[in-house]
C-alpha cells in the first residue's frame, strides 16, 4: 500500500504544472516553455524528494568538475526519465537539450515539455537523410541558444539495463556540425522504473545513478570521433559493473 501512497503523491506534484502546460501549449511558447522547465528544473526536485522520504530511492549525481562552457553530452539510455535525470543533473550551471525519437511526442506532456524547450524530435519515417538534416538543424540551434545537445548512441533504452550497441552517424553528424568537446556519461537506474509495475516491484532503497566518466575535446578529424566512440561504452560499462556491484542503498559514486 504504501506503493501506491508514494506514486499518488510524486505524481499528484506534477499534475498542476502539467495542467498549465497543457493550457498554455497551444497559444503561447513563451508560457509552455515556462512550464516544461518548471516540470523539468523545480518539479523534479520534489519528485525525487517524495521518493527519497517514503522509499529510500535517491538521486546521486557525480561532482561536475571542469566542464567546458560548451559541450556534447553521449551517454547510456535507460528510460524516460533519463531526460528529467540528466536536465535536473546539469542545472542549472548548464542547459541540456535531446536528440530523442518522434514517437515521444505522442507521450501526453513528454511530448509537449520536448517541442516547447527545443529538442531534436527525430522523425521515424522519411530516411536517414531527413534523420541528419533534423539533427544538423538541431547542432545549429545549440549554437545560437549556447546549449548543449545529448544523444544517446544506443538509439533506444535499455529495457534491462544491459548496454546496446553504439551507433556512430547521429552523433558524427551532431559533432561535425557543433564541433564541441565530448563528455562521456553513465547513468543507472531508469532501467527499474521503466514500466508502472517496475515501479511498484522495485522503487525501494534504490538509486538513480549519473556520473561524468571523461571529457575529451573537440575531435577534429573522424578518426577522433571514431575513438570517443570506441571508447565511450567500455568506459560506461565499467561504471555499471561498479555500481551494480555495491549495495542498492549505497550512496557510493
């Protein structure tokens, strides 16, 4: 029962934001962008604070030492919620934006929280040429609005928490656009909440995980990029090796 008590309130602290997005959406930008950053920056906070008190499960987030002014993030994906993770994560020292799926715009407030702030909603048909125009748009847009894109490699989540495989052009056409230093992330966590009864079974005494694991500059041949990439996921899956090895109720980076 006491599940139940603590999905009803972390979810019932996003229900007016929600609303007002919902309300605002189609007349003012200006507004849905107000409110799809209160949801993303305020909201998550108390989120996580309603989790953290009646379940024991946190939010750990790694020291953000040495950060570039401007960067691109790539990173394991997991869940939803990993967009909340890492915007929450970043603020509000550095804004974040996502290269994410189409198909997430059909979410009811995900969709409307990602067209209001500005991400890169890549559309599933029309080829891998209207892929790279939306996501070359979007690198430029970074520029102009001095934030900082993320993409996630694997190119969907993880349903178990296993590591996929890195794919290479979505994030070869963002850097060659961008041109941008490269911080590699790993995150863990989300892989356990992906679902209403994941939550249910495994929202206890866990902990949603974010860690900044190397910073390489701004690659400047294909040879470069072709290195981060390499590297990036034995990088990553290190990481998960060393958390998935320590206690759930550990506050351990």
């Amino acid at each position: 029962m006491i599940s139940l008590f603590t999905l009803i309130l972390a979810f019932s602290a996003l229900s007016f934001p929600t609303f007002m997005l919902c309300l605002c959406y189609p007349f003012s930008r200006r507004a849905a962008v107000f409110w799809s950053d209160f949801i993303t920056n305020r909201t998550s906070r108390i989120f996580f604070a309603i989790l953290k008190m009646y379940r024991k499960f946190s939010f750990i987030g790694g020291p953000k030492d040495n950060l570039p002014e401007h960067f691109v993030v790539i990173s394991n994906h997991q869940s939803l919620l990993d967009i909340v993770v890492f915007l929450k994560y970043f603020y509000p020292e550095r804004i974040v934006r996502f290269v994410a799926k189409d198909a997430l715009g059909k979410v009811p407030m995900v969709g409307k929280m990602l067209r209001s702030q500005g991400h890169c909603m890549i559309p599933r048909k029309g080829g891998a040429g209207i892929a790279m125009r939306s996501i070359e748009d979007f690198g430029k847009r970074m520029l102009v609005r001095k934030q900082n894109p993320i993409i996630f490699p694997e190119g969907t989540r993880s349903r178990d928490g296993s590591l996929g495989q890195f794919y290479s052009a979505g994030f070869r056409r963002l850097e060659e656009t961008v041109r941008l230093p490269v911080v590699v992330c790993a995150l863990d966590g989300g892989w356990k909440l992906s679902r209403i009864d994941d939550i249910f079974k495994n929202l206890h005494r866990g902990a949603y995980r974010v860690k900044i694991l190397k910073i390489y500059d701004a690659p400047s041949s294909k040879d470069e990029e072709k290195k981060i990439l390499e590297e990036a996921p034995v990088l990553i899956q290190a990481q998960l090796d060393k958390w998935r090895g320590m206690a759930e109720d550990s506050a351990e980076l």
